[in-house]
C-alpha cells in the first residue's frame, strides 16, 4: 500500500487513542504531519497548547522559530516529517512520563517504519533519550551523528529551549545549517557514532501495509531495532 493511506490510516488510530492517562486531558491528538516520504523527520517531545488545539504539530512560538531556521537553511517543512514522542499534550506541558511514552512509542515506530527516513532529528532531550538512550545528553551530541538500525540519527536543540534560552538561538540556527550541508552529502564512516553495529537497516525491512496489521504489530516488527 502507499505511504500516504498507511499513515492517514496510523493517524486515526491516534487520534482515537485510549491507551495512556493523556487521552483524558487532550483537546486534539497530534500525529505529526509531513511528506509520507521526507529524508528528515524531526521528533520533539510533545505537543504545546496550540498543538493540542489545533491537531497540528509545531504550530506555536516553537514551531514558527523552527520553520523560520528550515526556511533559512532552505529545508521545506512539506519535505520532511514532523512529529513527538506522545501525540497527546501533557498537562501543563510538563515532561512526558516514561509510561506515557512507552504506551505511545508503537505509534512513533509505525510512523519510523512507514516513512523510512534517511535522518531522524531527535529534538531535545526527552526526544533524544527515547529514540538512542538515557544515557545521552543533548547539550554533550547535538549536531553529532548517530546510526542505529540504518537510520541516522541528528539530534538538535528542542526549539523551545532556544526561544527560552536566547544563547541557544545561534546554536541551532548553527546545527541546522549543518544538518542541510550533511543531508547533502556522502557523511564519512569516521563522523559517525555506530549505535547498532550487528543490526540489519530498517530500510530493508518496512511493513508492507498498516492495514492488515495494528500500529503495535507493525511497531513491534520494528522495535527491536531501536
Ligand atoms: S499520548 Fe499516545 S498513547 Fe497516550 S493517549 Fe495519546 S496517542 Fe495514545
């Protein structure tokens, strides 16, 4: 099936969602929205109160600095992805719990599995810990290159943490200039840090459809590459 169906089909499942204590406060889901074949998919960490009003991802203060740094880096937002680790708003926009991302990773690995990215851009912290592990620190690897499981991994600065810490501004203004210069080109053997040496690419492995299986079967064909 296309790429397009499979994650209008996820997006309706999440937006129908019950399975963590956030459906209970959430105005809209938010599955995230993009080119159902973007090379870059950028994963923040939730949606905002704007989010949650609108359905759409990055659509706040946050979202226009961050269109606004694509846009100068000459990256269109309808060329990649964009979407969070949860898709409903925590209350007052506090940090999701683990178990809140657990029980919404199956959707973000159905998404990874259906759009196949070249990069994926982990944006902050609780973003970064979900997709390459805990033991990472935004402020140690942003702009640094990951593999794991054939896709390679940018993580940058959340833009809200630039628009609350102007010092930050320049620094992901900086990362994503530099992210287009890497999309760009052939990144060496030696710039990357291999997270996942014996794992086979997940490019090679996608679902051929969402239909015939759940957001969590697609995701679990997935999820021990990640
Ligand atoms: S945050 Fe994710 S798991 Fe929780 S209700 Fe929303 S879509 Fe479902």
């Amino acid at each position: 099936m296309e790429t397009v169906p499979l994650l209008e089909e996820l997006a309706g499942e999440i937006r129908g969602c019950p399975k963590c204590r956030l459906a209970e406060t959430r105005t809209c889901a938010v599955p995230g929205e993009g080119s159902a074949s973007a090379r870059i998919m950028f994963v923040g960490e939730g949606p905002g109160e704007k989010e949650d009003l609108s359905g759409r991802p990055f659509v706040g203060a946050a979202g226009q600095f961050l269109n606004l740094l694509l846009q100068e880096a000459g990256i269109e937002r309808r060329d990649v992805f964009i979407t969070n680790i949860v898709k409903c708003r925590p209350p007052q926009n506090r940090v999701p719990l683990l178990d809140e991302v657990a029980a919404c990773n199956d959707y973000l690995m159905a998404q990874i599995a259906i759009i196949q990215p070249k990069f994926i851009c982990p944006l902050g912290g609780p973003s970064l810990n979900t997709l390459l592990g805990p033991h990472l620190r935004i402020t140690k690897v942003r702009c640094q290159v990951f593999r794991k499981s054939g896709i390679l991994y940018i993580p940058l600065f959340h833009p809200a943490a630039a628009l609350h810490r102007q010092e930050l501004q320049s620094t992901l203004r900086a990362d994503i200039l530099k992210l287009k210069e890497l999309i760009h080109r052939e990144i060496r053997e030696d710039e990357i840090i291999d997270l996942s040496p014996r794992a086979k690419p997940t490019r090679e492995c996608a679902p051929s459809t969402v239909s015939q299986k759940s957001a969590s079967e697609v995701a679990s064909d997935n999820l021990s590459l990640f």
